[in-house]
C-alpha cells in the first residue's frame, strides 16, 4: 500500500469515527480522533501490527475501540489525550 493509500485509509477511519461519535451524541474534532486511533493501534494490548495493512476487520476494531474510548464519561486517559490535543494545538505553533 502506498502512502497516499495509507493516510486515505487513515482519513476514512478518522472520519467514520467521527461520525459515530457524533450519532451518539459526542461531537469529537478530527484531530482528537487522530490521537486516539493512534494511541489504540500502538497500545500492544490491542495487537495491531503495524508492519502490515489493516483488514476491513482490523478497521472495524480500531473503530469500535475509539468509539468507545472517546464515549467514555469519565476517563482520566481521554482527559490526558484532550489536554495533548489542546497543548499540540496551541503551543507547538509558538515555537515557530
């Protein structure tokens, strides 16, 4: 798979996630979603092997996991990925 491939894929899982969440009610930005499936498919406990593309049931599960993981009401993780995203956003721009 090539790398324009790759992140098509990637953009399609972020946004489908996004969808989801905001179906139940939880609007989440693409750029939360992004940590989190990042954080799901490096987390070994979820044995993804990132050496190898992703199967439709692959993506099912880094769906089903993220979803899940950003419906959560109260999550010190979720806090700690919200409070990356608000740091990566406004502070990484003021090295520059």
């Amino acid at each position: 798979m090539s790398r324009a491939q790759a992140e098509g894929v990637i953009k399609t899982i972020i946004r489908e996630i996004v969808q989801e969440c905001a179906v139940k009610g939880q609007a989440v930005s693409e750029t939360l979603v992004a940590f989190m499936v990042k954080a799901v498919v490096l987390d070994p406990r979820n044995e993804f092997n990132v050496d190898r593309t992703l199967t439709k049931q692959d993506v099912f599960h880094v769906v089903d996991l993220c979803v899940g993981r950003l419906m959560e009401k109260c999550s010190p993780a979720l806090d700690t990925i919200k409070m990356q995203v608000h740091f990566d956003m406004n502070y990484t721009s003021r090295r520059k």
